[in-house]
C-alpha cells in the first residue's frame, strides 16, 4: 500500500516540476540564410534572434501575431496559431530598396 501511495504521488506530482520550454520558435532568413539580432515580437514579448536565426517564445495556447523588424528588411507580420506543443514558424525577409534603408 505504501509503495503505491509514494508511486501515485510522484507521477501525480510529475507535472508541476517539469520545466516548460518554447511554445513558439520563430526561425528568420534572408536570402534563405539565418539572421542573427533581428527583433521579433509576439503576444506583446519580444526576442532577438540568436546566431541560429531563432528566437523562442514561452505563450499560452492562443492565436498571436509575429512581427519581425529590421533597419535592412522590409517589416514582416503572421499570425499564429500556438498549441500545447512547441509551433514553429519561419519567416524570410525581403531587403529593402537601397533607397530605404535606416543606418543602424
């Protein structure tokens, strides 16, 4: 009875001791490469992308908009749908014309 007992309680208690990992992860490129420090904003949190061209994000199950800037690029947005499981989206930027471009 004990061994059952102590048996339950771990397996229930499993769960709440689990790390939560990113529930979003947002891949950018430009020219199909991965970019690295680009600014990505989702459900009102923001990333920059690490030298894999990915940020992640931890957000509740829900539908957010993504929204990706950059002073090269021209601004890109989607919206998303984020599950329990980990969602992944890539987005490829456009450069901007030359014209257009801010220095940063």
């Amino acid at each position: 009875m004990f061994a059952a007992l102590v048996a339950a309680i771990v397996l229930s208690s499993a769960s709440p001791f689990a790390q939560p990992g990113p529930t979003l992860i947002v891949s950018v490129t430009a020219d199909k490469k991965p970019i690295a420090g680009i600014d990505v904003r989702a459900g009102g949190l923001r990333a920059k992308t690490g030298a894999d061209g990915e940020a992640a994000f931890e957000l509740p199950p829900g539908t957010y908009e993504i929204i990706v800037t950059t002073a090269k690029h021209v601004p890109a947005s989607t919206t998303v749908t984020v599950a329990d499981a980990a969602t992944r989206v890539a987005i490829e930027l456009e450069p901007l014309p030359r014209s257009k471009r801010r220095s940063s």
